[in-house]
C-alpha cells in the first residue's frame, strides 16, 4: 500500500476514535471527570461543523490522502460514506442532523445524571 493509502487509513482511525469519543464521552467523563472539557468542546466543535454545513477537516484530509495516492476519495460525510449502509442507506444525508442530535441529548442526559449525583447525592 502507499504512503498516502496508509495515511489516509490512519485518519480514518482517528476519526473513527473521535466518533466513538463523541458517542461515549460523558460516560469517560463519569470514570475521568477532566475528560467532560475535552469531550464538550470537541462535541460542540462537531455540531458547529454539522450546523455550518462544512466538511469536517479530518474528512477532507482523508480525501486529500486517498486522491494524491491515487485512490477515489469520496463526497459526503465520513458517517454516511462508512455507516449509510449499515445503518440507514436510503437518505442518510437527510438522517445525519437527527444522529447527531440524539447524541448530542444522550450525552446531555449523562452530564445531567452525573451533575444530579455530585457531592454523594
């Protein structure tokens, strides 16, 4: 594989890590509670990025990465090019705002479980 392909592939680690994070963060939070700072702003930079409308940059990187090794890139989002299949193929671009809208209130309800059980409550 080319240095490019396996570039490309690392960022699709650490934006795999990233979502996973995202999804899970406030329960890391719960075991780590210094995580809860890393865990809002990198939540609150993603939905920025959804409401804005921009591509997120570690999507555009992988792109850059796979196109100058001489592979395909591909348009869209990095969820709907990886789990549109498995999770809801047909319209996915139009579902993207409701996925990230129920785990951005998922982790909300965590935060607010944990904030109703500080000091032994």
């Amino acid at each position: 594989m080319a240095p490019y392909g396996r570039l490309a592939d690392a960022v699709v680690i650490v934006h795999s890590s990233v979502v996973v994070f995202v999804v899970a963060g406030a329960l890391a939070a719960s075991w780590q509670p210094w995580l809860a700072w890393v865990h809002i702003s990198i939540m609150l930079s993603i939905a920025t990025i959804y409401l804005l409308g921009v591509t997120c940059p570690l999507t555009a990187l992988e792109n850059r990465f796979r196109r100058a090794g001489g592979q395909p890139g591909y348009d869209g989002s990095f969820l709907g090019h990886y789990l549109a299949g498995a999770i809801h193929p047909r319209h996915w671009e139009r579902s993207e705002p409701w996925v990230g809208a129920t785990v951005l209130l998922g982790n909300l309800a965590v935060y607010g479980f944990l904030a109703s059980n500080i000091g032994g409550g």
